[in-house]
C-alpha cells in the first residue's frame, strides 16, 4: 500500500478540528487508500474502531438507504 504522506499529514494536522473530512478526486487516484491509512493511524492513536465511520459509495447501492441516513443522524447527534 503506497503511503500518500502530504495528504495523510493533512489529515492528521486536521484531526482535531471538528469537521468532516472528504477527499475528492478521479477515478483510481488513492482516496479510498488513503482513508484506509487514514484509518489506521487513528487506530494507533487508540481511536476506538467504533469511532470511526468508513463508507465505500463504490458500494452504496448495496446499502440500504435507511442505514446511511441513521449513520448521518447518529453522526450529527453526537
């Protein structure tokens, strides 16, 4: 797994700021890995994996739309 450190000090300095992160870019670019490292530098943070919310919309389809629209509502309560 290529490590993209520019982008994943970015969102590492960003960590703390309360906002939604969201990489955008073309097809086969890196965003999914990068989150992937993303998510796995928290992990050693000992940021509970249940902290952390991933969603592939590569998969979308697959997920019912009640289940992305409780995971929103859960994320803006919190």
């Amino acid at each position: 797994m290529l490590i993209q450190e520019k982008y994943l000090n970015k969102l590492i300095e960003s960590k703390d700021l309360n906002l939604i992160k969201v990489i955008v870019g073309v097809r086969r670019s890196g965003k999914s890995t990068l989150l992937l490292q993303y998510k796995d530098y928290l992990l050693t943070q000992k940021i509970k994996k249940t902290n952390i919310i991933y969603m592939n919309f590569e998969s979308a389809d697959k997920v019912p739309i009640f289940m992305i629209l409780r995971i929103i509502k859960i994320y803006i309560n919190i």
